[in-house]
C-alpha cells in the first residue's frame, strides 16, 4: 500500500512566510527601541542642561553672599533657584517617563525575538 505523499514544499513556504513575518516584526521592534532610545538620550541632553544651568546659578548666588551683596537681589536669586529646581524635577520625571518607556520597548523587542526563535 502506498502512502500519499507528503505537501513537504507547501509546508516549507508557510514555514518561510512565518519566518519572514517575524522578522519584519523584530526590525519593526527595533526601530522602536531604538527611537525610544533617541528620545531618551534628548531627555537626559535637557535634563542636563537644566542641572548645569542651576549648578551656575548656585555658583552665581554664592559669589554674590560672598561679595556681600543687598538681601532683596539674594532673595531674588533664592526665588529664582527655586524655580530652577522646580523646572530641573520636571525634567528628572521626564527622563524616568523615558527610562520606562525605553525598557517597554526593549522587552518587547526581546519577547518578540524569542517567538521568533520558537516556532
């Protein structure tokens, strides 16, 4: 008795069409990830700016308490720092939003690799 034979190219074409479909999936994920990253590392690039701007205004209000300057222009100064660091926080929230998002991406990115690894 002979056996039918076996549709072994039209299993290898679905296998082929899945694993072109998971790959373009993972570039997909990718891309993401790595424009997450890019928008982290913007987020961390103004964070920065903003910390250095109120290292400088640290730096400036302690030459003025050293020049012994009149107390309205220190408490000016104090005001405005506070709102630097109001500012800076803002930005530090951004930055962990970021971070977040980021890791999101990357282990969706990861989970995405290992189903395409296991068919």
């Amino acid at each position: 008795m002979a056996l039918p034979a076996y549709p072994l190219r039209e299993v290898l074409e679905v296998k082929e069409k899945r694993v072109e479909k998971q790959e373009k999936i993972v570039i997909e994920k990718r891309t993401i990830f790595e424009r997450e990253e890019k928008k982290l590392k913007e987020a961390e690039a103004a964070r920065d700016k903003v910390l250095q701007h109120r290292k400088a205004k640290l730096q400036q209000l302690r030459k003025e308490l050293d020049s012994g300057t009149t107390s309205p222009k220190v408490v000016q100064m104090k005001y405005y720092l506070e709102i630097v660091k109001e500012k800076l926080l803002g930005e530090e929230k951004k930055v962990a939003a970021q971070k977040n998002q980021m890791e999101l991406a990357k282990k969706r990115t990861r989970s995405c690799q290992r189903g395409a690894e296991t068919p």
